[in-house]
C-alpha cells in the first residue's frame, strides 16, 4: 500500500489521513459492519444455492483479506505505525474477523 502521489520512501504513517488513529478507528468501524447479521450480501439472485454459498464464502475470505493487510501494515517497519505500537492498538485480530464472518 502506499499513499498516492507521495515519494516512494514515504510512511504511510506520515500522511495526516492515515493516522494510527483513523486507521484504528477505521478497523473497528468495519468489524462492527461484518458482526451485524446481515452484514454480508444474501446474494438472493443466485438460484443455486451452492453457488450463493460460494459466492458468500469468496466475499468473506476477501474482507478477511483485506483486513489483515492493513492488521499487517500497522507492523511493517517502512509503514511507520510499529513505533507507534502497530497492530497492539488494534482491538480485533484478522483471526477475530475471520471467526465472525465463519472464515476457515
């Protein structure tokens, strides 16, 4: 990941709207969305129900996903969040995510 239009040595830390803060807040925002019950799209259009299923499964494993890279990048020495304390900030894991959206 990397802040558009910054020099490539720049820390994503640096950038006022990337804060440890905002993207703290911005994680916990998002595990309150995926743990309402109808977080994730029923994909009603889809008749198979295999297909719904998979389709379901493919959309959870991608948010997962996605979560833990940004969980990761708070790590990431060349980021700038680690001296700030990184992902011990952040109060759900990517296996916490992962659990609630029933990612094996």
């Amino acid at each position: 990941l990397s802040v558009a239009g910054a020099a490539p040595s720049a820390q994503l830390a640096a950038d006022p709207a990337l804060s440890l803060g905002l993207v703290c807040e911005a994680l916990r925002r998002f595990f309150v969305a995926v743990s309402s019950p109808d977080a994730l799209p029923e994909f009603g259009g889809i008749q198979s129900p295999r297909l719904r299923g998979d389709a379901v499964s493919r959309v959870a494993s991608l948010l997962v996903a996605a979560y833990e890279q940004v969980y990761c990048l708070l790590d990431d020495p060349t980021a700038g969040y680690a001296e700030q304390g990184g992902s011990s900030t952040v109060k759900h894991s990517p296996a916490q995510v992962r659990t609630i959206l029933g990612v094996v």
